[in-house]
C-alpha cells in the first residue's frame, strides 16, 4: 500500500517536529527539511506528493521565497503554508508565490488533513506512478483544466493520447490561454512526471548570456566564472524542457537550439567534451510560426522539427459556456483566500460579463476576480463591485446588441441552467432552447472542479 509522502520544510525544530507528529498519526510518509537547499534537493528525489512551508515567527516571506523557487520547477506539487500570522497582504503574497492553501498556527490537524485529502485527490492509496502514467485520461480529469465545453474535452483527449508518448509538442494560442499549463499536464501525464519540469523563457535571454544559461558553463570559462554551472538543459534530464515565446527567439539562439534538439547533446561553456541529455520538449507561441518561417524569420528547419504533435488553444471567447465553471472556480479560490464567503454574480453582472470578449482570456478573468476580491464585494456580486478600469475597457463590447448566443448563455448562467426558466426569461419555447443549446454546442459545466488552478 502506498501512503502519501508530505515534506515538511521548517527552519524551526519546534515546528518541524509538532508538524511531524500530528501528521504520522493520519498515516502519511513524512520527510522532513529545515533549509532550503535540502528542501529543493528533496523535491527532485524524493518527488513528495505534497509539501508543507512552516513559516517561523515573523519570516512568512522566508518561506514565500522558497514557493517561489519551487514553482520555478514544479507547478503542480501542492503547496501548504503554516503560518503564526494572517493577514491580507499575506494572503496575497501567498497567492502569488504559488501557495495552494496556508493555516494559522496553532491549528487543527483533523482540519488539515481534510485539506491535504482535497489537494491529494489525484494521489490513490495503493497506486504505483506507474499505473497512474499509463492512465493518463483518468489524471487529466483531475488536473486543473477547468472547463467542459466540446473545444476543451478535444484538447483533453488529444492531451491524454500525446501525453505518455516522448513526441515534440508544439503548443499555440492567445496570450491567457494556459499554454503553459498544457505543457505541464503534457508532463504530469507522462513517464517523465518524477522528473524535473524546466520552463525556459526564450523572450528573455539575451544571445550573450544563451550558451551560459542554456549549456551552462566551467570555472573559469569566462570572466567572473568562479564556479561551474549546470545550464537549465542539462538540469532537465530524464524530464522535459518547456520552451516559452519560442517564436520571439533570435536566429543565432533558434540554431543552438536547433542543434541541441538534433543531436540530443549539449556543449558546457569551456567545456572538453559534449554531455548526452534525455529530455522532451514542448515549445509554445502566441505567434503563426508558420508564416515567421515563410517571412524568413523563423527557420524552417526548426519549425518542422517543434511542430509533430500540434494543440492549437481556444479564446476564451470561443468557448464560453466554460466561463460559469471558471467563474466558481476562482470564486471558491480566492474565498479561501481571502477569508470572505462570496456566492457568485448578480444576473445583471452576469449579463454584463458575458457580453465581454476576454481578449486577456483566462487569466484576464482570474485577474479580474482578483481585484473584486481586493475590494472587498459583496455576497453577489454587483456591477458596483466591478474595478472601474473592467468596466471602462469594456464598455465598447457593451455598446453592440448581443448575440443570439450571448443571450442564451446569459439566461443559462442566471438560472443555473434551468431550461424553462431560461425559455420564459428569453419569451421563448422550451424546444426553442434544447434546439438552440443543440446548434451552438453547449454544455453545462459540471460543478466537481479541483481546489486550485
């Protein structure tokens, strides 16, 4: 049987061990840390299921620096933060550093441990990584891909069939789309999961500094090289590299990379010899590589050798009907958050919003939840709980008459899709609205959404 493994990191012993304790009684492996260096070696090699982040008295941002850091490499190992202090910039800083859940110390671990169950749903008892790798649908299904409309469950599927297989996979859509979020699904649903995930920013390395951060380098290499360097390849061994704004890399930088991705070797910066590396590579863009490539300013060798297994992402725009779903998620999100207990929208608000065209996309929409959260709102939401800026953006969305769809949508979110009331809300007939719902493909988001995104 296998139990799930919690890493406790704490600076203070005190701490460490009363975590210890009250967790080994619920049955969890528990590995413990009490500096950072150790807790991010152990995340590699132990790959817990979950960590917890004991904040010692008046340090919290010791501790949102080490999540930090963690997120750099891991974006999905729940992260759980034990503080002695709460407070709303807390709760934000926390927000933003990548923290799932935090609790105050002293705290109830019968409480607790109904948190790591949540957090730890897609962790079965007696489940080898093994058998969850080869049932990769069965993990997408609890990962944090919110949404169910037919555009989703299509990438889903196409996730869950490439996902297990080492195939190049190149990732398009808008900026908001959640491009890096495939790539980490692609990985978690790999054979590669207890690897590491390497997210390489290509938009910002300049070609001085490539070679160095890429391939790393050896001491002395160059001035001010005091000490060897692993480069951010070479860390992605037996794990995949996520290349991000791929299409805003230089030529010089796309045959590095080119190189490297033909020979499967990388060349350490005043280095002798050349070092095998076993990675997969998933590359993302907002751009049309494509034409870049027929314009000459993309090479057409690269292009083809990124562009074998091809998810293209929606707009949020075209599939709204997932916009509810993502609505309750975020609501529920920042609930926790922020210590308040907001229901959800007033009809007229979800009226406004969902004539608005969410060029930002899902991350326009978490953002603006956000700010509503920042203000304080009510239980519903109103359109007076709105941020100004939201409301002034969008009134030229709001200037057109809306669409059939809209219309229809607006009167499924407020009834919480119920038919007949949404046919007396729009003066039409119940057939009227199963045959509307039929030609623009809709479909209710079911409300079983993980606890975070």
């Amino acid at each position: 049987m296998r139990e799930p493994t919690v890493l406790i990191s704490a600076e203070d012993d005190a701490l460490r061990q009363t975590l210890k304790l009250g967790l080994l009684g619920y049955g969890y492996q528990i590995i413990e840390s009490a500096d950072d260096s150790c807790t991010l070696t152990k995340l590699r090699t132990d790959c817990p299921d979950l960590v917890v982040l004991g904040a010692s008295p008046k340090r919290d941002f010791n501790a949102l620096r080490l999540a930090d850091q963690i997120r750099l490499s891991n974006k999905e190992v729940p992260l759980i933060l034990i503080t002695a202090n709460s407070s709303e910039e807390l709760a934000i800083a926390a927000l933003r550093s990548g923290i799932d859940d935090y609790f105050k110390h002293p705290l109830s671990f019968e409480r607790l441990n109904a948190a790591f169950k949540g957090h730890l749903s897609s962790v079965t008892r007696g489940e080898t990584p093994t058998s969850r790798q080869q049932d990769a649908s069965a993990l997408i299904g609890g990962e944090r891909m919110v949404g169910d409309s037919a555009l989703l469950r299509e990438i889903k599927a196409y996730i869950s069939k490439i996902a297990p297989t080492d195939s190049t996979v190149l990732v398009t859509g808008e900026t908001g789309t959640g491009k890096e979020l495939v790539a980490q699904l692609i990985h978690n649903n790999s054979a590669r999961r207890k690897g590491p995930f390497v997210c390489i920013n290509c938009a910002a390395i300049p070609d001085t500094l490539l070679e160095s951060e890429l391939f790393g380098h050896d001491k002395g290499a160059f001035t001010g090289a005091y000490s060897s360097k692993k480069g951010r390849l070479e860390l992605a061994n037996s794990g995949t590299v996520f290349f991000d704004e791929i299409g805003d890399m230089s030529p010089y930088a796309q045959a590095k990379i080119l190189r490297t991705l033909e020979s499967r070797e990388v060349h350490t910066l005043g280095g002798q010899s050349n070092t095998r590396v076993n990675i997969r590579v998933v590359a993302a863009t907002n751009q049309d590589l494509k034409q870049l490539a027929e314009q000459g300013k993309f090479r057409k060798d690269l292009f083809f050798r990124l562009n074998v297994a091809r998810i293209v992402l929606p707009p949020l725009r075209s599939r709204k009907e997932d916009i509810p779903g993502l609505f309750d998620h975020y609501i529920r999100r920042f609930n926790r958050f922020f210590g308040q207990q907001v229901e959800g929208f007033r009809e007229e608000t979800l009226q406004y919003l969902s004539r608005h065209d969410w060029p930002g996309n899902v991350r326009e929409l978490k953002n603006l939840i956000e700010a509503i959260f920042l203000n304080r709102p009510s239980r519903r939401i109103s359109l007076a709980d709105l941020p100004h800026y939201f409301q002034v953006w969008s009134d030229g969305t709001h200037d057109k008459a809306p669409s059939e769809q809209e219309q229809l949508l607006s009167a499924l979110f407020s009834t919480n899709w119920n038919k007949s009331k949404a046919a007396q809300r729009l003066h039409w007939s119940r057939m009227t609205v199963y045959r509307k719902i039929a030609k623009y493909h809709l479909t209710k988001q079911v409300n079983e959404l993980p606890a975070d995104v």
